[in-house]
C-alpha cells in the first residue's frame, strides 16, 4: 500500500485506535493525515498491519500497549462484549490523563460499565458514538455524541475534530449511547418509509431515478433517500451499514426502552424484516436491502 502523506505532528498529542473495521479504518487515516496517529490494534493483526504499513504508525502488540504510548485512544467494535474485553485488556496500560472514546454502538449501561472499569486507572472514558456511515468516516464528517466529563472531552476534542463536522456533549457517561439510540431508532424507521415509498413508486410504473431526484428535493429529503436510494433501486447494497449490525443496534434501543418502562413499536414491528434479510443471506448488505423485501409488497415484486 502506498504511504499517505500526512500533517506536521501535533506537539504532546497521540491518538491510537482499536478496531480497524468499516468505520475505523477511514477513521485512522484520517487521524494520520491529521498528524495524530501514533499506534493501532485489531484483533486481525493483518488490518493493523496494513493500516501501519501506510502510515507509519505502530502496529501494537496488544490493546495495552496502545493505551501506554497514546494521550487519547479511540476504540471501535462491534458489540457490548467486545468493548469490555478491550477495556479490560487495555487497562493494563492505561494511565492519568488518558481518554479513551468509544465509537462503538453499545448500550448505555454498557458504557457506563467500561467507565467504571477504567476509572481505578485514572484514565477517563467517553462514550462517543458516531453517526455519518461509512461516507462520513472516509471524509471525516461524522457527527460525534459524546457523553461523558467536559474536561475530558475538551482534552479529546483534537482528536475527535479530525474524524468529524460536529461534536456535540449530551450529558454524562451513557448519554452519548442514548443519542445513538434515537439516531438508530430514527435511521430504521425513516428506511422503512422509503424503500416502502419506492417499492410502491416502481409498482405504479414511475422513473425511480427521477422520483428519487423531485422527491428529494421537497419535505420529504432525507439522507437515506439521497445516500442510498439510486443503490437500493438496483438492488447494489455493497456500500454502508450492514443489516446485521442494525438488528444489533436495534435490539440495544428495544432493550433500553424496556428498562425505561416503555416500547419501541415501529423498530419491534421492523426486526422480524431486518431478521428475514439475514436470514435469506442479506445480512452484510447495507439495510437499504430492505428493498427487496418491500418489492414483494406488490405483484410485480
């Protein structure tokens, strides 16, 4: 891989990242180029290996050592479990003065845990979800939600500056996690109304490509229309948020609203469909793949 060239370094400011997945891959060339990344882990050594090989930046030997050479450590994984087992391997070389964001999408009381695992340390953690997909990560415009300590945010914030557009504090720990909760409860419903919308537009025999362009220009414009509905039309669901992951996603924000005394209606009414995709092998396709299920709605599906 060809090295990417980077900005003058930042004095007395290192950033590492865990999880060099989807999202955090672009992430940390973006912090390279920002001049930030100092050290990287995966538990696929050969992903971290890659990530160094292009930016000169430390392939460590585990999550700890990432934490002992870094100001501000950013993590990104896939599930609750993951996130705690990496806190845990990472506490060993935690430190005073260490921020550890988490860009995970976890629940609350998930982050809540890793902040009180890391707190003997001394280290702070944030939990700082994201929202943007992958476009967002690649281009740093991802809108972070952080919750946690201001003062430890604002030591962070250089480092979250330079994966994002916009950087908001909700509250305390856990706060950020709730956040992406509505921002997740938000993205499955507004998919639903549109790969339903133009599964009913190609059922009446219209130019999708055209629908999608005068639709999108009027009350209804959405990201989602504009990001994926030309992909999801051709049934292309390559790029973007696995299906999955948002099974996963959703399934926190359920939980969440149980232990609150309510219930999510429209995302437990949606599950059984994302669950369908899966299980007719769409589950690594972006959820626009919805599409395809919502297709069958009519006779000519």
């Amino acid at each position: 891989m060809r090295p990417i060239p980077t900005a003058t370094r930042l004095p007395r400011m290192k950033a590492g990242i865990i999880g060099l997945g989807a999202m955090g891959y672009p992430m940390a060339l973006n912090l390279h180029r920002a001049g930030l990344l100092a050290t990287v882990w995966n538990r696929s050594a050969a992903k971290a290996a890659a990530v160094a090989s292009a930016t000169g930046a430390v392939a460590a030997a585990d999550a700890a050592e990432v934490a002992r050479n870094c100001d501000v450590v950013i993590t990104c994984v896939s599930a609750d479990a993951d996130l705690l087992e990496v806190v845990d391997a990472l506490a060993a070389g935690a430190h005073p003065g260490l921020v550890v964001c988490d860009c995970s999408t976890v629940a609350a009381a998930t982050a809540q845990e890793a902040a009180r695992r890391l707190a003997a340390t001394g280290a702070a953690f944030l939990d700082t979800p994201v929202s943007g997909g992958v476009e967002g990560a690649k281009n740093a415009t991802l809108a972070v939600m952080a919750g946690g300590d201001a003062a430890a945010l604002e030591r962070a914030r250089p480092v979250l500056a330079a994966l994002s557009a916009r950087i908001v504090l909700m509250g305390p720990v856990g706060s950020g996690q709730a956040t992406k909760a509505v921002n997740q409860i938000m993205c499955a419903g507004i998919g639903q109304a549109v790969t339903e919308a133009l599964a009913f537009g190609r059922a009446m025999g219209l130019d999708l490509e055209r629908v999608i362009e005068v639709v999108g220009a009027g009350a209804a414009g959405n990201w989602f229309l504009d990001k994926r509905g030309h992909t999801l039309i051709r049934d292309d669901n390559a790029v973007g948020f696995k299906t999955r992951l948002l099974i996963k996603d959703l399934n926190i924000c359920v939980a969440m609203a149980r232990a609150a005394g309510g219930h999510l209606p429209t995302i437990e009414t949606l599950l059984p469909q994302y669950e369908q995709l899966v299980a007719e092998g769409y589950g690594d396709e972006d959820h626009s793949a919805l599409y395809r299920l919502k297709k069958r709605l009519f006779p000519a599906g």
